[in-house]
C-alpha cells in the first residue's frame, strides 16, 4: 500500500495554531498516536478496523475524530434512505454512509455522513479499498454539537478543493440546513424547506419537515 503525505504539513508552531488550522476541533478529538503531522491513510484504516473501531479523518497529518451521536446518526441514515429509494427508481449513481471514507486528496481524508457519486464518477466501477480514491458529487455532514463553525468551514474548503459539486450541511438542533454550491455560496433552508438535488439529481427533494418526522417517530 502506498504512504500518502500530507496536503499540508503542518509547520513548526504552536498548538493553537495547529488547532486553527483544524478549525477549532476540541482537543478530545484529536488523536495523539500517531503524534500530530505524522499520521499517514495507514493509520486511517487502522482505527476503522481496530476492535475499538474509530472513525478518524486525516487532516494535515492529524487523526481527527468524527464527531459521534446517535441523533446524527439516526439523520444520516434516514438520508441514505431516501437517496436509496430515489436512486432504485433513477439509475444515476451510488451513495455511501457515515463510515465511507473518501480521499479528496493524497493524505486529505474525509468521512462524510452521506457520499454521492454519480454513475460518471464510477463508470469503471465502485473501488473495493478501505479509501475510496473517488471525489463525491454531493456530500451530506450532519453537525452535533462537537462540530465547531471553524470545522464546518474547512470541510467546504477541502471538499470544493477537491472537485465536490454540492454539499448539504444539517442541524438537527435547529431543524434546518444550508446548501453549499461553493464555501462562500449558500442557502439557507429553513424548517419547513426543502433540499433539491439540483443537475445532480434532477426529481429529488428531501422535506426536512419529513426527514425529522421519520426521525421523531
């Protein structure tokens, strides 16, 4: 298997700016074995087979850990769901859930809650590697309150960085969403809204009235 570097070592510095670079994560996420700027997609794949499975993103050689709830879990899935049902009546591609990991870049990975890939994106067929080396289309976080404003920010970044088309962002606390075209392009989607699948998936749209009505149930 194949050492990917870091994106973007982090320099000499201090803890906080290691932290900032982050986007604030909290210091319980942050995995200190390996030591931060060290941590390679080896050390990824390790912690999602480990016993004590770990969902750890690679950022700037650090292991961050995804921030866990069962909530947010229960949101992501309902999503899944919903883009499973649409995709077996619209043959237009394939979705992963909250444990797919995906690298944006050599030694930039991230774990998204939902992962769109359109059928263009994996004509050759879907990769059997614990890292998928494809870019999602569209891609869905559901925040909990251990995500930081900082981390969201530097999700968009990575993410339009990489070639991702569209990312929904969900707050369960607020019932609410944004939807990202770029990291500075969004729209704001209120309770009783809806987010559509655009050129991406021309047909679908998720009520977030609905999708946390099947939550509350």
């Amino acid at each position: 298997m194949a050492t990917h570097t870091p994106t973007e070592a982090p320099e000499e510095g201090t803890l906080a700016e290691l932290l900032y670079r982050l986007g604030d994560v909290p210091l319980e996420r942050i995995r200190m074995r390996p030591a931060p700027g060290t941590a390679r997609e080896e050390d990824v794949i390790e912690a999602l087979e480990a016993a004590d499975k770990r969902l750890c993103e690679l950022v700037d050689g650090v292991l961050v850990e995804k921030a866990l709830g069962t909530w947010k879990s229960l949101i992501g899935g309902l999503i899944v769901h919903q883009l499973w049902s649409f995709l077996d009546r619209n043959n237009l591609g394939q979705v992963l859930g909250a444990d797919g990991a995906v690298r944006l870049a050599p030694g930039l990975v991230r774990i998204p809650d939902v992962s769109f890939f359109s059928s263009a994106q994996i004509a050759g067929g879907f990769p059997h590697a614990p890292i998928a080396d494809l870019v999602p289309d569209l891609v869905v976080d559901v925040l909990t309150p251990g995500n930081t404003s900082g981390e969201v920010q530097r999700k968009l970044r990575d993410y339009f960085r990489a070639g991702v088309h569209l990312v929904w962002v969900v707050q369960p606390r607020t019932r609410t969403a944004e939807r990202y075209d770029a990291p500075d392009r969004k729209r704001r989607v209120g309770r009783t809204g809806s987010l559509d699948g655009g050129d991406l998936l021309p047909g679908f749209n998720l009520s977030l009235p609905e999708l946390f009505a099947l939550a509350d149930d």
